[in-house]
C-alpha cells in the first residue's frame, strides 16, 4: 500500500527545501516562486502568456515594480531557466 501524503505538510516541506529566487534591482528584493510550488496557472499561462506567467511566479504581486526596475517577462524567465540549471548540476 501506498503511503499517505497530507497536502498542507507537503507544501510546507516543499517551502522549507526549496527557497524562493531572490532578484535585486533598484534597492529592492522580488522573489519568485520556486519551481515545486509553481500554480498550475504558471504553467498554462506559459505557452500562451508569458507575461500573465511572469505576474503568476512573482510573489507578493510585484510584478508590475519590477518591470519598473527594468524586468520583463524574458528576463524573469532567462533568470528561472539559469537557476533550473544550476538545481541540475547539483
């Protein structure tokens, strides 16, 4: 038989090994979602609107400051695929 998975601990182990991606601009830290704890709307919203995925992955709704400092969608997502490979090779 297969083991029991309660959903809340789960999640809460997840945010306990898997620590949010830190970006610096402009005085400021953004942090965005790790991967494990992506919603599936990021996933969708991957293929067909990068830009509504970039606003889904960024935490405490601060998208729209980043892009002020300088971010974009592209460069939020060229970021997140520096740190996939980073977690790879480890």
């Amino acid at each position: 038989m297969s083991d029991k998975y309660d959903l809340n601990e789960v999640i809460a182990e997840l945010r306990n090994e898997h620590e949010p991606i830190i970006i610096a601009a402009q005085g400021r830290d953004f942090r965005v979602l790790p991967a494990e704890l992506w919603p599936d709307d990021a996933l969708t919203l991957g293929t067909t609107d990068p830009v509504g995925a970039a606003r889904t992955l960024m935490m405490d709704d601060d998208y729209d400051d980043f892009v002020t400092a300088g971010g974009s969608a592209g460069v939020l997502m060229h970021i997140i695929g520096k740190e996939a490979l980073k977690a790879g090779k480890a």
